[in-house]
C-alpha cells in the first residue's frame, strides 16, 4: 500500500465518524439508540441485515476454506443464508414489528418476561451474550488480520483502531449511525467487489489463456463441489443439518438481525427487508468468493493457514490500482465494524433493558437515565469482545470461534426466543424456556471437555437439536399430559402477532 491507499483509509474512518456526529442529533431517546425510533425504511434495514454477514471473517477464515476446498462454501453459507433469510421473511421476520407494537419492546430479548418469566428471560440473556462475545471477538480478531495483511501491522493494532473508531459512533449514534454506515460500506463493497472480480477473470485470460469455464476446470481436483465428501464442515449431512442453525440465526437468533426486523414501521416492511437481505445473500457471495476460488490460479502454492492471513490482500494488491487497494481494506474493515457494532448496539439492548432493570429499577424510568446505560453498557460490551479477539488463538481461531464455538452456543439461546413467537408452542413454559437453554449448553460443555464424543456431521447442530427437543417436549407434556393452561397474556399475544 501507498500513501494514496492510507489517505482513501483515513477519509473513510472519517466518513464513519462525520456519521456517527450526524446521528447523534436523531437520537433523543433510547428507543432512538435502539430501534431507530421504528421508523427504519425496509431498504436499508434489509441492506444492513444483509451487509452485516460480512465481517472479516468471510476475508480471512472462510477466504482460507475457500482458497483449499474451494466452492462447497457457497453452498453451507452463501445459499443457506439465502434460503434462511428468506423462508424466514415469510414466517418469521414479520412478528418482530408486532412484537414491539404490541409490547413496546427495544430488544429482541425483553418479550421474554412476559413470555415465559424473569429467570427465563434473564438465563437466555445471559447465555446469549456469551456467545456473542466469542462470536464479536472473532470478527476482532478477523479484522486485526486483514490490517496486518495488508500492512504488516501488528495484528493488536487491527483490533484496537479498529475498535475506537466503532467505539464512537456507535456509542453516539446508536442503530441510526449502524445502519448509515453499512450502507455507506455496501456501496464501497460493490465497487471493490466487481472491480476484483473481472480484473481475476482479465488476467486469467492474459496470463493462462483461460475463459470462465476453463478457468474453474483448471482447478485443483475437488475444488469445484457442492459437498465436501468427507464427514464434517461442508458435507452434504453437515450442510442439511447447518441450514437450521442459520434459520435460527438469520431470523433473530442473531439479535442485531431481529433488531433491524423490529426497527422498520410494520410488518410488510420486515418481510421486505428480509426477502432483500436473501436475494442479496442468493447473489453477491458468488462475486465475492469466485476471486477466491481461483486463488490457487493466480497466487499459487499457499497453505490454508497462509490464505486464511494474506489471499485477500494478495488479491487486492495484485488487481486493483492504488486508492482502490486502500478503499477495499476500508470496506472489509467497515463490513466488520458493521457487524461488531450491531451486535454491541443490540448487546447493549438486552443489558439495559433486560438485566440492569432486575438491580437497578430506576434505570427504565428517566429517558437521559436508559440513555445514559445504554452509552455504558455498550461501551462495556465492546471491551470484553475485544479482549476475546486479542486471545482468539487460545479458542482455535477465528474459524473455530464463529462455526464451532458460536454456531453451536446459538441455538439453546434461540429455540426458546424464536419458537416463542409461534402459537404452535404456546404451551411451552419458562420450565421448557429454561431447560431447552441449560441442555443445550450442557451438552456443548460435555463436548468440548470430551466427556461425550459426537460425530463430526451431527457436532455442530447437536445442541440446538437437544435444546429443541427438550422445548418442545415439555411444551407437550404441559398440553397433553398436565393439561396446563396457556395465560391470558400469552394467549392475547399469539393472537396479536399473527396467529400460525
């Protein structure tokens, strides 16, 4: 990189914080910070739900399983998003507006109280924001690799600079400031992206004398697959049984991504931005991963682990011209920032409004009070992530962070908070609410410490399985067998967010 590179760098970082200052004058209240007061247009929401499943991770790890195996990452990630999201805009994403009109909420946590009860509601909290420490600390970590790669930079500086810039606009701006910069982001993203990808094609052609399909024939045998045909990440039972961990999480298992469903007017517009965010998901990863996929074409000889730290930056450098080298490294930078930061601001959410409250009652009583709380805790939150990136190593990377550690702690968080919203399991309780998160956990433990052994196909889904399972069979124990009645509210409720 040149001195160009780094001015495009520094005017971006700069865009990011002359935005976060122009947002600070739309927030006044904390359901401003939160939820943008509800009044996000389903374009935007639909782009940023979109923009922020594209952390560094996607440049860094999965740049590296892309690099080795090849195209089977489209498949597990790329057309599971797509398909999730988009069921998902159907059947689930529309309750979150409801759910907010009906109830008032500003996390995607808060209904859980009234759902079920505060211990429920406080044990999925909790957990939840467990795993999203390991799941932000990845996209840390991702980002201090990308700046290094580029640079040569200590990875430490990646990380911190990276997140004092978030740092400020988030904590001023709230979601209004996110959802700005990710659009701001995807327009640079475009651009970067479409550039590196016909400039791959154009110097496969001058230098090899390849068209598109030869291109991909040439490469190494079993990079071109829709499985892989081993057990384990990316074969065809793994990527069956993954589809159901990102249905979960695209719907609000990820709570920054209910947060943008709940944010927009109404429920048209929740269908809208999620059917956007699929379409999206359905299209822009195969201009993204294709430059990848014919790494080993145009920068031979690299490892996994060599790809996982500098393809992407490699790529960069080799095809695109000065200023635009620097623009791209700020794109993956501000994708990450998008991520981190939606995930702190919706962090931020649950903290002050669903846990502080339990000590500190007065907290959701005075507006400059939650306002106050909300600027605090997200600043808080921020910090431990950060940490975790700095030490992502000691967890086996960033890859192992977001699909081992944070895929398979999603779903005992998000059984209990996305059934809930389904009249289908209205006779689960707090006691199915509770037990499905506690078996979940539990069994990741019994995994991680070897005290049980799973297959490698079944590893990642197994706790959200048993968590289900449990969930559910509590819920029909409480209908056929004790012949418990659902309350009132929960009854009201069903009703208000839509019936089936």
């Amino acid at each position: 990189m040149n001195g160009l590179d780094y001015f495009v760098i520094v005017l971006f970082l700069g865009l990011m914080v002359v935005i976060g200052l122009y947002s600070k004058n739309k927030v006044k209240t904390a359901e401003d910070f939160y939820v943008g007061g509800g009044k996000i247009p389903w374009w935007l929401s639909g782009i940023s739900a979109h923009v922020t499943g594209y952390s560094g991770v996607v440049f860094t790890g999965y740049a590296g399983l892309s690099y080795a195996l090849g195209t089977s990452i489209y498949f597990w990630w790329g057309l599971n998003c797509a398909l999730a999201t988009a069921i998902g805009g159907v059947i689930i994403a529309p309750r979150w507006p409801r759910l907010r009109q009906a109830l008032g909420i500003q996390s995607p946590t808060e209904y859980l109280r009234m759902r079920y009860n505060t211990a429920a509601q406080v044990i999925t909290a909790i957990s939840g924001i467990f795993s999203k420490v390991m799941d932000v600390g990845a996209k840390w970590a991702s980002i201090g690799i990308l700046v290094s790669g580029f640079t040569g930079l200590p990875l430490w500086i990646g990380i911190l600079s990276s997140a004092i810039v978030a740092l400020f606009y988030m904590a001023v701006g709230g979601l209004i400031a996110d959802l700005w910069t990710d659009f701001a982001q995807w327009v640079i993203q475009l651009a970067a992206g479409f550039l590196l990808f016909f400039e791959s094609f154009r110097w496969i052609g001058a230098n090899l004398g390849l068209g598109f399909i030869e291109a991909f024939k040439a490469l190494p045998a079993g990079n071109v697959r829709v499985f892989e045909s081993t057990p384990g990440q990316g074969s065809l039972t793994w990527t069956l049984l993954y589809f159901f961990v990102m249905l979960f999480s695209a719907n609000g298992g990820t709570w920054s991504l209910a947060t943008r469903y709940i944010s927009v007017p109404d429920s048209k517009q929740a269908k809208r931005s999620a059917l956007l965010s699929g379409l999206l998901y359905l299209i822009w990863p195969l201009f993204i991963y294709t430059p990848m996929w014919l790494g080993p074409l145009t920068i031979p000889g690299l490892t996994q682990a060599e790809a996982t730290n500098t393809l992407y930056a490699q790529l960069t450098m080799k095809f695109l011209p000065h200023g635009m080298i620097g623009l791209s490294l700020a794109a993956m930078y501000a994708a990450t920032l998008s991520m981190c930061t939606s995930d702190c601001n919706t962090i931020s959410a649950v903290l002050t409004r669903d846990i502080i409250p339990i000590f500190k009652k007065e907290v959701l009583t005075e507006e400059k009070k939650e306002l106050f709380w909300a600027r605090l805790t997200t600043i808080l939150f921020m910090s431990v992530t950060v940490v975790v990136g700095l030490m992502n190593e000691r967890f086996g990377g960033i890859v192992s962070l977001i699909l081992t550690w944070f895929a398979a702690l999603l779903g005992p968080t998000a059984v209990p908070l996305i059934l809930g919203l389904f009249p289908a399991f209205k006779h689960c309780d707090a006691k199915a609410a509770i037990g499905s998160t506690l078996a979940g956990f539990g069994l990741f433990i019994l995994t991680k410490t070897g005290l049980v052994t799973i297959p490698p196909d079944f590893a990642t889904i197994a706790p959200t399985a048993i968590s289900f399972a449990v969930f559910y069979g509590i819920g029909l124990y409480n209908e056929h067998v004790a012949k418990k009645e659902v309350p009132e509210a929960v009854e009201k409720l069903m009703i208000q967010l839509g019936g089936k």
